[in-house]
C-alpha cells in the first residue's frame, strides 16, 4: 500500500503530554505500581454537565480527539477509528457492583450503556456530530495497530480522505488491583507500572500544509520467538524497500518481563549500531500503550531530536526519517509500525 500522511497528534499520559509545549522535558517519576493519566482541565473541551457522566476513558478520548484535530484544521473527519483493550472498565466496575449490591434486582442501564467498548468513539462522534464511518477494535495489544490498518485500507480504497484514529485506555478502579496481584505471582513479572492513556492523530491520503510524516508501512502477527523475530523484521522491511541500517531509531515496547528477549534479541544483532529506545516506563503497560510509542515516534520526526529520557544506548544519527515501532505482549500480539518523514 501506498503511504498515507500523518498531520497531527495528541496524548493524554501519565506525563504532561496534552498541554505541555515541549516534547518529554520536564518528567514526572512513576513510582506506583499504578501510573495514572494527568488530566487536564476538561471544561475546555466538554461541558461540566455531560463531563460528570463520563467515564475518564471517554473524557480523555474526545480531548484528544478534539486536540488532534485542532492541530489539523480539521473540522470533520471522514472517519473515527478507535483501539482500545478494556473499554470503559469503570462502567463495567460500577454495573457488576451494582448486580451484587441490589441483590440482581431493580438495576439502572445506564452504567452498563455507558460500559460498552465503542462508548469512546461514539462519544467523540456525537460531541462532533460526526455521522461517518465509526468503528471500535478490541484486540488486545494490537488494538491500536487494528484501527490504524483499517485507516490505512480505507484510505487506500478512497473511502475517505480524512480519518481521526486513536488509543484509550483507563485503569479503573478495582479490575486492575486483580491484574496486579496475578503478575506478582509470574516468574518474571512486568516491572513497569501499569497505566492509563489516550492518543489520537489524523490521517489523509494527500499532503497536507500540517503534514509532517508517513505512515509507510504495518504488520500485525501472533507468533514470533527469539530465532524468528530478527527473520520477520527483516522480511518486514524488505516488503517496504529497506534494510535495519536504513532505520534510524528503533522504539520497542519494552515492559520489563521474561518476554522482553524478543526485543533483546533485536538490540544485540541487527540493530545493535541504531539509536534503540523504550518508553512504557514513562506511560505505563496497558493495551493500547504502543499508542503513546507512535505518538513519541511522530514527535521525533517532527522535532528532529530525541528525549534523553527515550534513549537505551548511546547511539545517534545526524536525523532521524525513518522509525520503526516494535510491540508484542506476552509473546504474542506482535506488531510492526514503520513512519518515515514526508
């Protein structure tokens, strides 16, 4: 497929992503098990009225979304693409509460209308009045990278012209603590804490004046071991017309666990001499964390720098066109992102 544009992004992280001017300069320090969001004010973006029913999941996603697309000068996608892994857990919390409080008797809907996956991308649809295509893919850790191929497809068929795609996530409140105590007891659990997020962007299949990278190529595949993943990568960028020395930094999803041997496997061999860099301790673990990966990905090349606080060796290049984004959880979900500069 051909490449499509990337012209604008946003995050909401456990860093100061959404309104900060910089790019990853002043870094809050996760100490937690737990990262959480920081929030900005959304009076800015939804009223006080409607924000009071809103899980913090849907909140982050429309500020995003409406960030990204003000980035654009954009109006109206075409298109919203949503990822995310656990929907409006907090929803889903307070229904199953409410099915043990009362006893499965006189239950209210609304928290088990509002608990349902698509809530974030239909939430964003109706605050824009958007009546085009909206979708929602829960698939993992390859949520994200779902909603992304399905823009990349829709605007290699000319289905639109401009598509909004982000990643949410939100920790909840009781849901996680299982999570939590179930990876303490893995032989070599996930170190970085667990987090929360949303990150949204807009995609064209023409350059635009906001323009500022390419969205080149993408894979998305189930099984991979430390003797086949350095053949799948290069496979990978052979089908874009490359090699490991054409990329210019490596970002991978590094967490922590036994399985980061895959991406160990990659930094001792063929991409020993690339700038490699991580960034889950920054944001936390959660399904749709290789989000904030893509968003510190298009902020490289935007800025043409590198965030210390990014870097796992002292590797550098004069500039940095080319980027690949490496992610799997657990073993599996594994997902390839390639971006390079327009």
């Amino acid at each position: 497929m051909k490449p499509f544009y990337i012209n604008s992004s946003a995050s909401i992280s456990a860093q100061d992503t959404l309104e900060a001017s910089h790019f990853l300069e002043d870094i809050i320090s996760v100490e937690e098990k737990l990262a959480r969001a920081i929030h900005p004010n959304y009076k800015t973006f939804i009223s006080p009225i409607a924000s009071r029913r809103m899980a913090t999941g849907v909140k982050m996603g429309i500020a995003t979304a409406k960030t990204a697309l003000e980035a654009a000068q954009l109006n109206m996608p075409d298109a919203i693409i949503t990822g995310t892994g656990m929907g409006c857990i907090e929803d889903s919390e307070k229904f199953l509460n409410a099915i043990i409080d009362n006893d499965e008797q006189f239950l209210t809907p609304t928290s088990f209308i509002q608990s349902t996956h698509n809530t974030v991308g239909a939430q964003i649809a109706l605050t824009l009045k958007c009546k085009g295509y909206n979708v929602t893919y829960v698939h993992g850790a390859v949520s994200f990278e779902s909603a992304l191929l399905d823009a990349q497809l829709m605007l290699h068929e000319n289905a639109a012209n401009t598509i909004l795609v982000g990643g949410t996530d939100e920790l909840g409140k009781q849901f996680i603590n299982d999570i939590v105590l179930a990876e303490a007891e893995e032989n070599k659990p996930i170190t970085t804490p667990f987090g929360e997020g949303a990150h949204f962007f807009t995609l064209s299949s023409s350059k635009e004046n906001t323009s500022f990278c390419n969205l080149k190529g993408l894979k998305i595949f189930n099984k991979a071991t430390t003797e086949t993943i350095e053949n799948k990568v290069e496979g990978f960028l052979k089908e874009n017309d490359l090699t490991s020395e054409d990329i210019d930094a490596i970002i991978l999803g590094k967490n922590g666990d036994a399985f980061d041997l895959l991406y160990q496997t990659l930094q001792n061999s063929i991409f020993k001499n690339t700038p490699q860099l991580h960034y889950k301790h920054l944001c936390g673990e959660f399904f749709t964390a290789s989000a904030f990966g893509f968003w510190a990905a298009t902020n490289i090349i935007k800025q043409q720098s590198i965030p210390k606080v990014l870097k796992l060796n002292s590797e550098e290049k004069s500039s940095y066109k080319t980027i690949l984004l490496y992610n799997q959880f657990k073993g599996k979900q594994h997902s390839f992102t390639l971006l390079t500069s327009c």
